[in-house]
C-alpha cells in the first residue's frame, strides 16, 4: 500500500473513531438529560450516593426553622447533626420527631433484619431521647444568653411499618424540602443511597399520614419535650 492509501485509509478509521466516540457521548448525554427529565416530573432534585449529601443536606438543616425526622430510632441522625439542632431550637425553631415505639414486636424484627439485637434498636430510641433533651437543655442555655425565647422539641412514637427515613426541612419562607433515605440493610440510613426532593408535597403527606396514627412519648421531663402538638 503506498503512502496515499495509507493516509486515506488512516483518515477514514480516524473518522470512523471519531464519530463512534460522538455518538456515544451523545447517547450518555441524552439519557443523562432524560434521567434529569424523568426526575423533574417526579419532583426529585438529585439521588445521592452513599456519603454525597452531607454538604447539602446539612446547609439545608442549618438554615430550617422547622426539622422533621420520621425514623425507626433517629439516632445516627441526631448524633451527627446535634449542633444544628440545638441551633435551630435556640434561635426558636421546631425539632420534630416521629420514632418507632420501642420494644414492639416490629421494632424486633427490624433489628434481626440489620443483624442486630432483637432489642438494639429500641434502646438506641432511649439514647436518642437523651441527646434531644441535651439538646432542649443547651438550646435553651443558648437562647437564654441572648434574651430570647427558645423553640421546641416534639417527639411522638408511630406503630405503622416504615423502613425509610424521611427528613423534612422548612426553611425561613416557608418552603419545604424532604430527604428519603433508601435503606438497605444492615447499613444504617446516613450511609444509604438519598433522594432530595424539591417538591416535598407527597412526602409532607406520609409524614403527616404516619403522624396521625402516632401518640405522645412519654419522657423524662413532662410539659418541656412532648408530641402534644
């Protein structure tokens, strides 16, 4: 073959490269945009990988007047987001809390599905009733210092089957944002797969449908942490 064959023949498998490499930048492309498309219509802003939301989801708690958390126990959510939370009940905002009513049958399976203590789950609830009225008590050590009024922080026990935790953020407009975690046992809920919503409207409607079938927690100290409300 002599050098123009060559050329021409290097210039065509050149091509020939180039356009497979476009058009499967293009077909990636395109069903990126329709997953973005697919996710509008469903109201979802992002899915997030195990570890990705942090950032995000911890601007958005620490900007909220109102957090809401439905959960079997709460307690690695709590732990990890302990100084927001004292935050926003100092500076007057509303912790809300639905937890699965320890030590029911339910609540011992959950725990025999994460390979658990049939009572594990239900004592980490204890443990989260301690770290919210710490943090009532340093909320209100915090608003006492700048003469203002502290906000609240409600808990209620819910009895319906739920695996996934939800987190409800309202920000000072009003405007409301939800967080679903999808569980995969054992793994605990911050390090699972979540979904931000930018339309919370269907999961503000489970919360609340989980939350009327819920009662007050009885808790160490009455009239100052309750589910009254």
């Amino acid at each position: 073959m002599d050098d123009g064959m060559q050329w021409l023949a290097g210039t065509i498998l050149s091509a020939v490269i180039s356009s497979v490499i476009t058009v499967g930048f293009l077909s990636a492309l395109v069903t990126r945009l329709q997953i973005r498309i697919d996710h509008r219509n469903n109201g979802i802003k992002r899915v997030y990988a195990p570890g990705e939301h942090s950032r995000a989801l911890k601007k958005q708690l620490a900007e909220a007047r109102a957090i809401q958390l439905l959960a079997l126990s709460g307690y690695g959510f709590t732990h990890a987001y302990r100084r927001i939370l004292t935050d926003c009940v100092a500076r007057g905002g509303t912790v809300e809390y639905l937890l699965a009513q320890p030590g029911t049958a339910y609540m011992k399976d959950a725990a025999e599905i994460e390979g658990r203590g049939a009572d594990s789950i239900s004592e980490e609830v204890g443990e989260t009733l301690k770290l919210l009225e710490a943090i009532r008590r340093d909320a209100a050590e915090k608003a006492g210092k700048q003469k203002a009024e502290p906000g609240r922080v409600l808990v209620r026990y819910f009895h319906t089957e739920m695996r996934e935790q939800l987190i409800l953020c309202t920000d000072q407009s009003g405007r409301r944002t939800a967080w679903l975690s999808l569980l995969i046992p054992p793994l605990p809920a911050l390090e699972c797969n979540m979904i931000e919503y930018r339309d919370a409207e269907d999961c503000v409607d489970y919360y609340e449908a989980v939350k009327r079938r819920s009662e007050p927690c009885p808790v160490a100290v009455p009239g100052r942490m309750h589910g009254k409300d």
